[in-house]
C-alpha cells in the first residue's frame, strides 16, 4: 500500500458519517471503560498522517502516545513484519527460541546508557516491563520497598497503578492497591515555590527523608523514575537531579531504575533521556516506540542484576513474539540510520520557540517545557498557576476539529502534550502548528 499523501485533507466534519455509524457499533460492542481522544475510524496511516475512513488526512502529534516515532508503517518496519510473519508467528520463546529475540536484547544492551556488562528480557507492554523491573530488583537485593514521585505514570496493572500517582481515570474505585509503595514529592519546577534551583534541593531532602526515616534504607529494593515525566504533564527535572538521586540510590544499595517507555528510542533528542545529563541507570525499561507499532517492552540492566531471577521467574506466553522482535530492529535500524534523534532536535528547535510565543502577560500558557519531539503546553488562568483543564480541553477539540491529533495530559489535566513522529516533513510539522497557535489565541 503506497503511503498517504503527507497533508491535511479534511472533507467532512470530524467525525465523519462513516464514522458514526461505526461509533455506533463500537458503543454496543465495547465497555465503556475503554477511553477515546478523536472519536474518528481509521482506515490507514503512514508517516505522519492517519486517514479516516471517511477520507479525512489528519495531522498526527500524538504518534499513538509515542508508539509510531518512527512513523506509522515505517518501510523498514513493515518489511520485516512480513518477512518474519511469512516465516512464523508465534512459538512463545520460553518453549522454542528464535534468534530474532536475542537480535533485539542485544540491540538493547548496545544502545542503552552505560558500557557495564547488561542483559535484556522482553516482554509486551511498558507496565509488564516495570512490574519485571520491580521483580528483579526484590530478588536482587531481597527488599520489598518500591520508591516513586508524585505525578509519575507507570501504568494500569495493580503494581504499576499502584505506583502511578493520578487517580481518575487510572486508580478510581481499583483498590485496595499493592503495598510498599512510597511516593516522594517530583521536583516540578513550574509549581515548586522558588523554582528549579529549590526542586532539586528540596525533592532530594525529601526523598532522602522518605527513605531513611518512612520506608527504611535497608528495605527499599529501588527507586522507579520517569527521566521526563510523561502522562504527569511532561515534567523535565531540574538538571543534576537525576544524578543526585542514582548517587543517592547507590550509596544505599538501593536499585536506580529509570522508566524510559515514553521517553526513550530518540524521542528527546538523545537516543534516551538520562543520557542529556550523562546518568546510567541499574536498569531501564523501554516500550512504546521500541516495537514502531508492535507492542514489546523490555528491561534491560546491569547483568548480575538481571540474573538475579532463576530460570522459570521471568518470562510470558507473548513475551518477545517473534513479529514485534522483528518489527523492533526494523525501528531500530530507522532511528540509527535515519537520523531521528538529530530530527527529534530539530523539531524542538522550530515548535518550541512558537509555543513559547504564546506565553507572555495575560497568557493563558503558563509553562513551555520538555525536549525533543516531547514537548507540551500548560494552560493556568492568567496571572496565576491554577491550572484550567477546561481550556486545555477547548484547544484539543479545537485542533481534532481541524484535523490536528494532539493529546491532553497531566495530573491536572491541563496540559497539551506534542508528541509527532519523528519523520514528520516540515511542511506538515507548520502546519500543525499553525492550527495549534489558531487553537490557543482562540480561547483569549
């Protein structure tokens, strides 16, 4: 199938008819549990368009929550899903191996943070991933207790909910929650009074204070830590603050795992986001763009960490499947040779200063921030930081109306996260953000 032309054809109302009808049929079909941004029905995608099925081109910056960063039906993706798929689907790798597994743990070693001997297992989604990290890391050092931030995301299983900080729409009513689980306050400099300097001084103090006196030095088995933080609001730390808490961690024997699942694979303009300040983590976890459209997930970390578990711990029925390994080194291949996480900076380089354009007396955007092809908007009623969720939802469906996918987040859900394939044309990337800035002066 040849790619969608690269531009915004809008021919009906979103959403369209066709659509409809097919709303229709998914309202009695499906509970209504399962969320929707854009209630449109797509018919194909390519690049950085997805086409409707009544015919609309719409602008993707979402990329499926940075799934498709390098494009969605990326040629070197494809091709491998199909070779592999001609060859076999599925054996489950625990009962007979495939080479191709392997290729991607080896991938994985080579291009996460850090020279040290490292081990990669595989499994299918970013929360399965950081519950496995979690698992490794109690066997390893025979403690219970989990560390993690206010507003961090780390996904929808009981763990990994548990460790999640937003209660509507992930925690409401899915109680009682794992145990040992601490949260200590994310050093978000935007609404922490004194600003970047005092976050980073002051989180640490209270993440040393959390550890130490609360859940016992000698009882945490690891600190879990978002570089960026992603559904919280895309908070970037104030730098040296990740290498304060790994110091911190590795003073304690405490394991340093950083949650690279949105972050990682180019997105921010290094191939991960520790490594803008040159911090390497005992372990990382890594989804979302890794499979360029297949769900995969992976742990990767230091290799006596990871053989910490006995044969038969780790492990799952579609852990690695064969198609999304393929579909893995296909991305990888196209982020290396591709050049995306140079394209990922040059997209921070033109849509940033436009957002910040925006920001001024009497604005309703509050804070710019993020890096790379992750990058966000957070909307406060003027003069003030008290968030406007409503404003944040007015310019989401302003946009949807005109054919601009762009994602709201944040703990206060009051922020528009950016998230375009890292091979969107510039032609496409202005005229998203024209539609963007439209959206914005709008609610003025």
């Amino acid at each position: 199938m040849a790619m969608p032309t690269q531009q915004r054809i809008i021919k009906t109302t979103l959403p369209g008819p066709r659509s409809l009808e097919l709303q229709t049929k998914r309202d009695d079909a499906l509970p209504t549990g399962l969320g929707q941004t854009l209630p449109v029905f797509v018919e194909e995608a390519g690049g950085a368009i997805v086409v409707d099925v009544d015919g609309n081109h719409i602008i993707d910056m979402a990329s499926g929550i940075a799934v498709t960063s390098v494009g969605a039906s990326n040629p070197r993706v494809v091709e491998r899903i199909k070779a592999q798929a001609e060859k076999f689907t599925h054996t489950c790798f625990l009962v007979t191996q495939y080479d191709v597994f392997t290729e991607v743990a080896a991938a994985l070693n080579r291009i996460t943070p850090g020279d040290h001997a490292k081990k990669t297992a595989l499994f299918s989604t970013g929360a399965e991933a950081v519950e496995n990290a979690i698992k490794i890391a109690r066997v390893a050092t025979g403690r219970p207790a989990v560390i993690v931030l206010s507003h961090a995301y780390h996904g929808r299983s009981l763990l990994t909910m548990s460790m999640t900080s937003k209660n509507i729409p992930y925690k409401e009513g899915f109680g009682p929650f794992a145990p040992e689980v601490y949260r200590a306050p994310s050093p978000y400099p935007y609404r922490w009074a004194g600003g970047a300097a005092a976050a980073a001084d002051e989180a640490i103090a209270s993440l040393r204070e959390l550890v130490l006196t609360q859940a016992g030095a000698h009882n945490v088995a690891a600190i879990v830590m978002e570089p960026i933080q992603g559904e919280g609001g895309f908070i970037v730390p104030p730098e040296g603050y990740l290498a304060r808490v790994q110091q911190f961690a590795t003073e304690h024997g405490i394991i340093f795992v950083a949650d690279e699942i949105q972050t990682g694979l180019g997105r921010t303009g290094e191939m991960f986001a520790c490594d803008h300040e040159g911090v390497v983590p005992d372990m990382i976890t890594t989804a979302k763009a890794l499979g360029g459209g297949m769900p995969l997930a992976a742990v990767t970390g230091r290799a006596e960490l990871m053989d910490a578990v006995p044969a038969g711990g780790l492990g799952g029925t579609y852990a690695g499947n064969p198609v999304a390994c393929a579909a893995a080194l296909g991305a990888i291949e196209a982020i290396e040779q591709d050049g995306l996480v140079q394209k990922a900076r040059d997209i921070e380089a033109f849509v940033k200063p436009r957002l910040e354009a925006l920001m001024g007396e009497g604005s309703l955007v509050g804070d710019v921030r993020g890096r790379g092809a992750m990058l966000a908007m957070e909307f406060v009623r003027p003069g003030t930081t008290t968030p406007a969720p409503e404003v944040a939802k007015a310019v989401a469906a302003h946009c949807h109306a005109e054919g601009v996918l762009v994602l709201v987040c944040g703990t206060f859900g009051n922020v528009i996260r950016l998230l375009p394939p890292l091979v969107i044309e510039q032609e496409l990337l202005e005229d998203a953000m024209s539609v963007i800035e439209a959206a914005v002066e709008a609610q003025r």
